[in-house]
C-alpha cells in the first residue's frame, strides 16, 4: 500500500516524504535496507550470532544462552528491532531464521564435541510458523546438525500464538515431539490475558523487561511480575526475567522467587569466542544471604 499512496502523492502533486512505523526510516531507505539485508544473507557476510547468557541468580550458575541475531550494514551495525521488522515484512525472515537456527545448532553441536552441553534459544518469528513446513525444517535442522533436541529453545511471541489458535496449538504439540523446549518470549506485552497465554503448552515464560521493577518503575510491576511467578508456578512452568540491570532488582526478583534471569547486570550479548569461557565459570555465587 506504500506504492499506492506514493502514487496518490504523485497524482495531486504533493511533496510528501514517507514514513512507517520502524523507528522513523524512510519508506527509500527501508527498501535500501532491505536489499542489503537479503543480500548480506544471501552471500553470507556481514551476518553473525551474539549470545546472552541466561543465569541462574542465587548460584551465578550460566544455564544457557540466548542466540541473537547481528547484521554488519556495511560499517553499520544496525538493531535488530530495525532490521528484524524489515526481514519480517518482505518475508526475509524466513530464510534468515533458518539461517539463525541453522548456525546456532551448528554452534551448539561444536561446543557439545568439545564436551560443552550449552543450552541455545533461538528466536522465532511469525511468519515462520505460518510456513507449513516449519516443524519439518526444526527436524531437519536438529538432524543435519546433531544438535540435541533437549538443548535447543523456542522463543515465540504472544502474537505469533494469538494468529491461528488452533494452529498453534498443534504446532505447539509438534514442536514438544520433537523434544524441543518452547518459552514464550517477551510475556505479558501481548495484549493477551496472562491466564490465557499460561495456557499454552509450553515450558518457560521469559518476563518482558519493560515490567522489570525498579526505581522509576511503576510500582505495579512487582505485582505483576509476582502474579506471572504465582501462574507460572501453578502450571509448573519456569520464568525467567529479562532485562535485569541492578541489584536491586536481582534482588527484589529473588524475593519474588523469580531465580533465572538474563541481562545487563550479568552480561550483554557475548560473540561465540566468548561463550565456552562464561559457561563454564558462570558468575560465581553472588548473593547467598539472600537465599
Ligand atoms: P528479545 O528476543 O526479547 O531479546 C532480548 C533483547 O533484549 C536483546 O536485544 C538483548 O540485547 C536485550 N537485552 C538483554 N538484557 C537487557 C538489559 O538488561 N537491558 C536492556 N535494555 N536490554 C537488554 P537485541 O539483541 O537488540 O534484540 C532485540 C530483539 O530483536 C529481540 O528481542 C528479538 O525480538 C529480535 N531478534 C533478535 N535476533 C533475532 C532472530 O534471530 N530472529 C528473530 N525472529 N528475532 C530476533
Ligand atoms: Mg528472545
Ligand atoms: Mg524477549
Ligand atoms: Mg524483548
């Protein structure tokens, strides 16, 4: 529709420069981004893998790490909250998951010969679930690669669940088949009842970081994060929070009972080289009067 209003432009005579939603970029410059996104995958360079250690916060203990995709725009780094959008709305994204998940069980499969066994979250899209041979290509992958099912994540969005239900649902089942672990990702931003999205069968609820409680937080936070725990523990999920920055959080969230967590605090994503290291020494055990 971006071309029919260019059009429309054109046909009055107004000068209007355009604008989406994807932090203010240009609809010229989104089209330029996107080409070299497809390009970069295409010819694989510039695209890269960063990891973020998720820590269990009473022992300091790494329990796995969170694969997160990294684009070289040229000499650009650009965001993946700009770049992953953009793959999303041309359909990128479906070769570029694969490629994510393709790379990390790579990944994973080296570190397990080396007698690492690293738990790996990958992130997936909508639009791949909405491909009917997304489970398939979750079986080829683990096949080609080796990497076992049991240490490789899911994380998918609320909104992708909410699309089809149904489909979900099976979709869902199918995944656990195959013995991998499904997390809800950014969990309570959905716009979907807590109660419901509990529902799904699924095995982690990652707390989104904008409920993470704090000093110019609203204060409804804590009660929020405290009735995601008090659900999870019902339906005998785990949780994990994301975005711990502070202390005080840590520890305000061990309070809660919330143990895992991931974030600045701890780490910000690390490239691969780093990964062995922060396995296996892990953070050490930081807070023991707390527990
Ligand atoms: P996400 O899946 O919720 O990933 C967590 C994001 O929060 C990461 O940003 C991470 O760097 C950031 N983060 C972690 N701890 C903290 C913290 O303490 N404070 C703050 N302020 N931020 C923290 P990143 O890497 O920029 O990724 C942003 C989003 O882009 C991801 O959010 C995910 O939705 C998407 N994304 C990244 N890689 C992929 C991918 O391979 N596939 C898909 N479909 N989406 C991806
Ligand atoms: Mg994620
Ligand atoms: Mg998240
Ligand atoms: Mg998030």
């Amino acid at each position: 529709h971006a071309d029919i209003a260019m059009y429309e432009a054109k046909k009055s005579g107004r000068k209007i420069v355009f604008f989406d939603d994807v932090m203010g970029v240009s609809f010229r410059e989104r089209i330029g981004m996107e080409r070299r996104l497809a390009d970069s995958l295409a010819r694989e360079s510039g695209l890269s893998l960063a990891y973020q250690p998720k820590v269990d916060m009473s022992s300091g203990e790494v329990l796995g790490f969170e694969a997160l995709c990294r684009w070289k725009d040229g000499e650009e780094d650009r965001s993946p909250e700009l770049f992953i959008p953009a793959a999303e709305e041309t359909g990128l994204i479906v070769d570029l998951g694969r490629w994510v998940m393709e790379k990390a069980c790579r990944r994973g499969a080296l570190w397990l010969k080396e007698g690492l066994r690293v738990p790996l979250a990958v992130n997936i899209s909508a639009k791949q679930v909405q491909q009917d041979d997304f489970v398939l290509m979750v079986d080829r992958i683990l096949e080609e690669t080796g990497f076992p099912p049991e240490l490789l994540e899911l994380e998918l969005t609320e909104s992708t669940l909410m699309k089809d239900l149904d489909r979900s649902c099976s979709m869902l089942e199918s995944l656990k088949e195959l013995g991998v672990s499904l997390a809800i990702d950014d969990f309570g931003t959905g716009y979907s009842s807590l109660a419901y999205m509990a529902r799904f069968d699924v095995d982690i609820l990652k707390i989104d970081r904008s409920f993470m409680p704090g000093k110019e937080a609203p204060p409804l936070n804590e009660a929020i994060v405290k009735s995601v725990v008090a659900l999870a523990d019902a339906r005998g999920l785990r949780v994990i929070a994301e975005g711990v920055e502070t202390e005080e959080q840590r520890d305000l969230l061990l309070r809660i009972g919330c143990v895992s967590a991931q974030g600045f605090l701890y780490s910000r994503p690390v490239p691969e080289e780093a990964v062995a290291d922060l396995f296996s020494r892990g953070f050490g055990s930081l807070q023991p009067s707390l527990r």
